[in-house]
C-alpha cells in the first residue's frame, strides 16, 4: 500500500526546511492573533462581514464585471478577458511584442504563477524578472514559491547567500541587510531599462475602476515608475463593490498576512498617465482570467472564491507547518490551496484529489480566515468527490472497523481496555494488515483512552457530593 504523495514529500523534506517554516509560520500567526485582539474589540464581526461581502461580490460577478471594465476604459485602460491560461498568456504576449517590448519587470502576482507565464515569455525572447525579493530568489534558483505571501519561508539566509554567490551578485555574505541591498543594486538597472511592467491586483473596484495593490518593498511601484506600458493579471474574483470596503478589507489583508496594521505601500491605480502628470505607464492593459473560476462558481465550493490571498489559513495550518507549500504540487499550497487546487484542475482534478485528505479537520484555517471562508466544509465536500469519482485512498487505514467501534458502546468500551496493548505491541505487529503502511511512517502517541470517562465520573461524583452537604 502507498502513502499519499504529500505524506512521501515531507518523509524527504530536511529538517533545517520543517523548522524554518514552522518558525516562520508561528510567529506570524502569534503576532497576527495579538494585532486584532488589541486593535479591534470584536475582530471575528469584521470577519464575518468580509465574507458577506466577499460572498456579494462572487454571486454578483455577473453585474460587478460589465461595471468595472466600463469604469476602467473611462480611465483610459484597456481591459481583455482571458477564458484559460493559454488565453492569457497569449494576451500578455501580444501586448508586449505589438510595442516591441522584450524586458518586462514583474511584481509578485499569483495569477503569473498559476498560468506559468515567465517561462513562456522566456522562450519567445522576452525577458520576465521577478521584483519581489523572495520570487527573485526562487527566480535564480529555478525553484518554485512555498507560501503565497512569503515564497521562500523554506529558504534560511544561509541558502539565500549561497544563491546570491552562485548568481554573481557578489560574494558569499548572509548578513540580510547585504542580501537586500545587492537585490537593490541589481534590480535598479532593470527598472529603468524595462520596457513594460507587470502587477497583479490585491483588489479591484466596482465602483470607481481603482486597482489595488499592497506591497512592502515597494517593488510593485517601481515596476510602474519607468516603464511605458502597465500590464495588469488579475483573477476574475477579485473585485469589491464600493470603495468605502477598502477600509475594511485593508486592515483584515495587512494583520492577516503580515501582521502590520497596513502594509508599507499601498498603491490606488485608475489607468495610464493622464496628461498632466509628469511620469507613468503611457499605456495600462488590465487582463481578467477565468482559468477554471467560473467552474468553481457553479459548483458546491464557491466560498473558495472570497479568498484575499493572505495565507493566514498556512501559518495556522498544522499539516501545512510538517510539509511545507511545495508537498501539495501546486501554485497554492496550504488549506486554502487544498481546496483550490483541485478544483482548478479541471479534468485532472483526481491528480490533486488527495489534497483535501492533507488537513486534520482541526478547524483553525477557519478561525484565522479575514473573509470566513468554511474551510473544512470544503475540504470534506471534495473529499466526498474524489470518493465519488474514483479517487484512491491510498496510505489510509479502513473506516469500517472505526465506525463499528464508535456506533456500539458495549465494544466501544472493551476497546478502550484493549487499547492499552497498543503501548507494548510495535505497529508492525499490530494485527490490522491495513494500518501496518499507515503506522510505518507515524509515532502513535502514548494510549489515552478511557481519561474522559474516569474525569467525567469522577466530576459527577464530586458535584453529587457537593449538592448533598449543601442540602
């Protein structure tokens, strides 16, 4: 019997990697929890009417497009729609080579990452360089990001110098503040070079056409300062009503994925230079992609779609902290990217279905989540299809004898007494053929079972006792 793929890649994955992204993720969620607990009195509200909004906004797409892309072409954008990823990057392309452009910077988009459009550019003679620092490290190093906020939270200063070096941005030196101002150096000669810039869109407007979008290296700006031509790839799910929602949607975004009352940069863009300003893109293109979104939509897990991209859902995660982004073979990883993924695979959606089975059910991605999205509702709904369409289950023990257990007291009980064998026997001995490859690659804890029963006796029995002497 085999383990699940994510259960192999974390077998191999070096610990130095497992503790830099538990560490990473821990102290982000610890400071992100702290920040709204002292900022807001009710922060599980402002929660929840984020994802009303949100929730608005995907059973509104209909109505809320036409609007945007009307506001947008009065601010002199130029707005296509891409139907797939093949149709987007061919938008992307020939934008590009109608102005004769081959040097593009590109600031962090996760759309970008979703249609593979770096290594497409490159191989019709454009060159595509990632601006955010973590993309450009995972650039130089052909790797691919693991967090969608922070890309190389599996990389430690050590790995980062090395690249550098190997690079030739200078010497082996691992001091940060080297790192950060040799990445200046270097990419300062490419803005100003670039002859087009690339953004993605935290979010879009209905009501006035704005894009939205937050950084804190200030990449994304410099990407717009030279450059003619502004090109922009957003998802077709990221729009808002009303500007009056970016007051709410800014603060959740910058606590959730940061831990920062507002990110350092904060950008509001309506289309290319107008006349009387002295710099900006001459030209602003604003490409919307489907790629599979509209199948999500009219299925039975559209709450996916209110995501803001935050990985709040990944710091929390227990099983994300164990294995890393790159275990779950996708531009998404985490909880959230568990459930996305699949479903944006298409008709290869059993080629990701044991993505959903990659989470303990614990309910925290929920908790953390600024738009409320039912998280473990999902994943249990696409568990129940991959069942339903023939996805293996592989490295799982059987549920049969779990439900017989758990459906007869009387056996229940007499497990509970059994169970404490489980302390002396080896799991490879254990007399269940099934669990012998799911034991083999985990420690069973020390047995337990039965502690309930005999504290709840015991409480009972107390608070009898108690009523007697008062009576």
């Amino acid at each position: 019997m085999k383990t699940q793929p994510i259960d192999q890649f974390a077998c191999t994955l070096p610990p130095e990697k497992r503790q830099s992204v538990y560490n990473g993720t821990k102290a982000t969620h610890e400071k992100r929890t702290k920040l709204l607990a002292g900022d807001f009195a009710d922060p599980d509200r402002l929660r929840q009417l984020a994802g009303e909004v949100k929730q608005h906004v995907i059973e509104n797409l209909d109505t809320l497009l036409p609007q945007v892309e009307e506001r947008l072409t009065a601010g002199g954008a130029q707005v296509h729609w891409a139907a797939d990823a093949a149709a987007a990057r061919r938008h992307v392309l020939a934008i590009l080579q109608r102005r004769g452009a081959t040097r593009l910077v590109k600031a962090k988009t996760m759309v970008s990452e979703e249609i593979e459009l770096a290594p497409f550019l490159e191989a019709h003679g454009i060159e595509c360089l990632e601006t955010d620092l973590g993309e450009f490290i995972v650039q130089i190093d052909h790797d691919h990001p693991s967090h969608i906020v922070r890309p190389i939270i599996h990389k430690n200063r050590r790995e980062i110098a090395t690249s550098f070096e190997k690079n030739g941005l200078g010497a082996y030196n691992d001091a940060p503040e080297v790192i950060t101002r040799r990445a200046r150096e270097f990419m300062r000669k490419k803005y100003l070079a670039a002859d087009a810039g690339m953004t993605g869109a935290n979010f879009v407007v209905a009501e006035s056409g704005r894009l939205v979008v937050v950084t804190n290296e200030g990449n994304s700006r410099f990407s717009l300062a030279a450059p003619k031509c502004h090109i922009a790839l957003v998802g077709i799910e990221k729009l808002l009503p009303r500007d009056r929602d970016l007051a709410l949607f800014l603060n959740l975004l910058a606590r959730s994925a940061t831990a920062q009352q507002l990110t350092v940069y904060t950008e509001f863009i309506r289309g290319p230079r107008a006349a009387g300003q002295p710099d900006g893109p001459e030209e602003m293109h604003v490409i919307f992609v489907d790629n599979g979104r509209t199948d999500v939509l009219a299925g039975e897990c559209r709450e996916i779609l209110r995501c803001i991209r935050c990985g709040a859902c990944m710091n929390v995660c227990p099983v994300y902290r164990q294995v890393s982004g790159h275990a779950y073979r996708s531009v998404y990883p985490g909880p959230v990217g568990a459930v996305l993924s699949p479903l944006l695979a298409g008709e290869d959606f059993l080629e990701k279905a044991d993505l959903p089975k990659a989470s303990s059910l614990c309910g925290a991605c929920n908790e953390v989540c600024p738009v409320n999205i039912p998280i473990p509702d999902l994943l249990l709904r696409l568990r129940d299809k991959g069942k339903r369409a023939g996805a293996a289950s592989p490295g799982l023990p059987p549920m049969g004898p779990w439900a017989l257990l758990a459906s007869q007291p009387v056996v229940w009980k007499a497990a509970l007494i059994g169970g404490r064998l489980l302390d002396y026997i080896p799991p490879g001995l254990i007399p269940v053929p099934a669990m012998h490859a799911w034991a083999a690659s985990r420690t069973l804890p020390k047995w337990r079972g039965g502690v309930f029963r005999k504290w709840l006796r015991q409480r009972e029995k107390r608070k009898t006792e108690t009523g007697e002497r008062k009576a």
